[in-house]
C-alpha cells in the first residue's frame, strides 16, 4: 500500500513536520476568514448522511447534529478554535481504511483492483466542509478557480462537462477543421497528490491566511489505519487526498488547476472532470494537428514530473472526430497511442461521427443485463411483485438509459434507437404485468403504464437542453427562465441563514395572517392554448401581477 500512503517522507512526525514545512514555502497573500457562524455549523452537519460509516469514534452524523442542535454554541466555539488556532485536531486525523474492490475488474490479485476508503470522524469532516467551503467562496469570488475543471463544483455536471466539450468538437468540424481527443488517464490520482504542490497552488489563488495555516494542520501528522486479515498496521499519511474525506476532492481541484491554466499550443482546448482529463485539439491540415497534439502531450506530461503524478499512456485513448485526422502520429512518452472507433468520458460512449448508436448499445445492454439478474433471482419463485418490477424500472432502468440524453436524445427519433429501446422496455412491462410472451410491445407498455422509452429521452433531452441552453421551442421566448444564481454572487457562508417555513391549514389560518397572498390559476382557453396567470396582495393592494397564454 505504500502508492497510497507514500513512501519519501521521514517517518519521525518531528521530521516529517520540519520536511513538509521547508517545502511549503511563504505565507500566501490572502486576508484571515472570519469566524464560523451557527447557521453554517448546523447547515454542513444537516446535509451529512447519517447512514454513512463513521469514524473511529463511532459517531455518526445524526448524532453529531443532535449534540450540535443542543449545544450549538459549544461545537461553534470549538470550531472557531481551531481555525483561530490553526490547530486540526490529532484525533480526527486518524483515518481507519477499508479495502472496498472494484466492479468489473478480472485480476483480484492486483493492488489496483481495490479502492481504498478512509472512514473519518464525523467532526473532523464537520471543520473540513466548514474550511473549504470559506476557500472555494474566496477563489470563485476572484475568479481564481479554472471554469474548465467541471467535477466537485457547484452548477456543473458531467452533463455539462460532455456538452462543453462535444460543442467544441462541432464547431471545429463546422469549420472545416481537422478535430481529435484525447482521453488521459492519470493513475492513482488521488493517492499521489503531492502536498507541496498544493500549497502552492493555494498561495497562487491567495488562500486566507487562517484557512491556509489550518490545512497545514491538517496534513501534518497524519495516521491511517488498515485492518486487513487479521493485521493491522498504521503509517503516516504524507501524500493523497484521503478517499472518503470532505476536503480531498476540492483539495485536487486546486491541485490541477495549474494544469488547465497551460498555455498549450494554439487550437487545443483542455478540460477535466475530477481527474478525468480530456484534450481536444483542432487544426487546418493533419500535419499541424500532429505536432501541436504531441507538443500539448509533452506539456502535460512536464507538468505530471513536476507534482509527481504519472500520466498512463496505456490507459489514454485517442479519437479522431474526422477521417483525416486518424493519419496523425500521436506520441505520448515512448508510447504510439492508437485511434479508437470510440473512446468512454464520464460513462457516455462517444464515437467518431456523434451518432451516438454505440452510447444506445452501450446503455440498452446495461438494462439488459439488470434484467438478466431480475430473472435470476425471481425464477425460482412466483417472480418478483409487479410493483417492486416497476420501482425497479423507474428508479434504476429509466435513469440508466436517460443519462445524458441531454447530449444524445434526439438520436432517439431514429428507427433503429427506438427499436433497442422497445426491446429493453418490452421485458420490463411483461414482468411488471404478469403477461405471456406474445402479448404485443405496445400493449404490455401501455398496461404496465410505462411511458415509450423514445418519448422518456426526448423529455429528458428537452429538459436538460434547458438547462444547459437556457432556451427551448415549446416554451415563449419572452419568457425568463429561473437560472441559479452564480456562485460569486452568493452571500459569504457566515451570512448564508436557513429560512424555515411553517404550514399554514384551517386551524391557525385566522391567528397568522400572511402578509402577502399570492393567488395563481391556469384554464385551456377556447383557441385551443393555455392560459395561465397569478397575482400578489400585500392587504387589499395588489403589488404584483404576470399573466401568459400560450397557442397551439
């Protein structure tokens, strides 16, 4: 285990303090953060889940909310302590590993067949949201954090991170351009982060200074514990973000960020989802496209040498998003990488022409094989309860295939998709309604009340177009629609307050009397459209009033 815990660090915590101080450098430029607020407290403990492990201190999450509602002062205080102090506590740095292995792998005689998870006590995690929280508000608010690293970021997902990058490859192509990615594969990332390099990345982003000297608390001293057949053995942490901790993933980001803000060579364009890190590259003329790609390697790969981290030429994959393209030499190291009909980014298949079919296949065969197992596990019996079939179907069959369709629904609307959605959708309605085989697809749908899967994607498609687009064709254009407020337009955390709501029903209507009362209605109009309006009363004055019909 030593490429998780690290192994070119003095053991001795003196040495080991005295090695990672030298290597830390000056203080950063930023201002102290003010203290923790209650309402912060209370609010990170409240979105914890309470079923997760706890630490070694066997206190979980709602345990620690009941203490803190109790004593909400006290946990505040404590809180507050250490980030005045710029003291972690030694005992929430004690993190026990459990060897969790990884779906889908053949060899479990190998190391990188498992996947290492740090069970942490819920207080500690408790200082690491409260902190890191404080540092990503700081970095968004100066604009100091990279927009093209889309994992473990508020208002971004995958769903964006595929759409940013298959927008860039269609603008290349509808200029006529030579286009191709790059999928990179940095191996055990999150393991071999190195320390240093993270400090100095966060005097790069002008880190508070309070919040600064509290991380270097946090990655002084630390233990991890593994128990693991009959053995157990501790050793210092020196290196990694801790699977499982509240911090690490932010912790990363600021870590590749440096890596984003390359100046690579002209028409590439670099991106990452938490360390899935995707390159495209686009050119006039194949020769062109050949050496900026290479020249871009070569910088990233500089770039791994200089933070300790290692980049798997054997695990990259390379797509050409144009047939001439494909006759581009690409070199990374010592290593040709080779062209593949289509490369997976972030659980989606994207193949060379943007078709999509092999996504379709993909998804439609992970259904399948859900289905597979229902079988299994219900033959010897009855079957499973029409209702569990369903519940099955909507919670794990629907988002299964739907994911992304944002990017790939409208391939929906071609025959061949709609036909391997049908068969996936046929096997599920016949075992959510007891029916023979040869009742006919479109009436085993219909009695199992499942909508058409082609008609599921094209709503979900819709739905995430919006989002992503911000416009659709079903709706008026005049019509605003209700966006997130950006992250840097956010109060500051301390002064973030929860509002609680009271119901309000016939009992206690007449002894609180809204301020304000909103009426709203909505009728089929006899054009044919839909009206739909409402209207706001502060007393018997109207204050506010929107009215709009919409014609079919």
């Amino acid at each position: 285990m030593d490429h998780f815990y690290g192994d070119d660090t003095p053991d001795n915590d003196t040495h080991q303090h005295q090695f990672l101080r030298s290597r830390i450098g000056n203080e950063p430029d930023g201002v102290d953060e003010p203290p923790f607020a209650v309402e912060e407290v209370l609010e990170h403990l409240k979105w914890m889940n309470p079923k997760k492990a706890p630490g070694i201190d066997g206190l979980t999450s709602d345990i620690c909310l009941q203490f803190t509602i109790n004593y909400p002062e006290l946990i505040t205080g404590i809180m507050n302590r250490c980030l005045e102090l710029h003291y972690f506590p030694q005992q929430w740095k004690r993190a026990e590993v459990k060897i969790i292995p990884k779906p889908s792998k053949t060899d479990y005689s190998e190391l990188s067949s498992f996947r290492p998870i740090g069970l942490l006590p819920v207080f500690g995690k408790l200082l690491e949201k409260l902190y890191i929280k404080r540092l990503i508000y700081c970095a968004t608010k100066a604009g100091l954090l990279n927009g093209r690293q889309f994992g473990f970021k508020e208002q971004t997902s995958t769903i964006t991170a595929i759409d940013t990058a298959l927008s860039i490859v269609k603008a290349a192509k509808k200029n006529g351009k030579q286009v191709l990615g790059v999928s990179l594969d940095i191996r055990s990332a999150f393991d071999n982060a190195w320390w240093p390099a993270l400090f100095e990345r966060l005097r790069a982003i002008r880190c508070p200074k309070n919040i600064f000297h509290l991380i270097e608390s946090y990655t002084m001293n630390r233990t991890v514990t593994l128990e693991y057949a009959g053995a157990r053995v501790t050793k210092n942490n020196t290196k990694g973000c801790i699977q499982g901790s509240a911090c690490g993933p932010i912790l990363w980001n600021v870590i590749l960020d440096e890596l984003l803000e390359a100046e690579l060579p002209s028409g590439c364009h670099l991106q990452a989802f938490a360390d899935d890190v995707l390159l495209i590259v686009s050119a006039k003329d194949v020769n062109t496209l050949q050496t900026n790609t290479n020249r871009a390697l070569e910088i990233i790969l500089e770039w791994g040498q200089s933070v300790k981290l290692t980049f798997g030429p054997t695990k990259t994959q390379a797509i050409a998003f144009t047939r001439k393209a494909e006759e581009a030499h690409l070199i990374m190291g010592r290593h040709t990488l080779a062209f593949q009909r289509s490369i997976k980014f972030l659980g989606m298949i994207i193949d060379r022409k943007l078709l999509f079919a092999d996504h379709v296949k993909y998804v439609v065969g992970k259904a399948m094989r859900i289905f597979n197992k229902l079988c299994i596990y219900t033959r010897p019996t009855w079957g499973a309860h029409p209702d569990n079939v369903q519940t099955i179907y909507r919670q794990v069959i629907e988002p299964t295939i739907t994911y992304a369709a944002g990017i790939w629904g409208q391939a929906a609307k071609k025959r061949y998709v709609r036909k391997l959605l049908e068969s996936a959708q046929r096997g599920f309605a016949i075992k959510a309604i007891r029916a023979f085989r040869t009742v006919s697809t479109v009436a085993a749908v219909a009695l199992a009340q499942f909508v058409p899967l082609d008609l599921r994607v094209l709503e979900v498609h819709e739905v995430e177009t919006v989002r992503l687009k911000g416009a659709t064709n079903l709706i008026p254009r005049d019509i605003q629609y209700e966006r997130p407020t950006p992250v840097h337009e956010l109060l500051h955390p301390s002064k973030r307050i929860s509002i609680e709501c009271a119901d309000l029903n016939s009992e206690n209507l007449e002894q609180e009397t809204a301020p304000i009362q909103i009426y709203t209605d909505g009728s089929k109009l006899e054009n044919g459209g839909v009206g739909a309006a409402f209207v706001c009363f502060e007393g018997s004055k109207v204050i506010y009033k929107k009215e709009a019909e919409t014609t079919y």
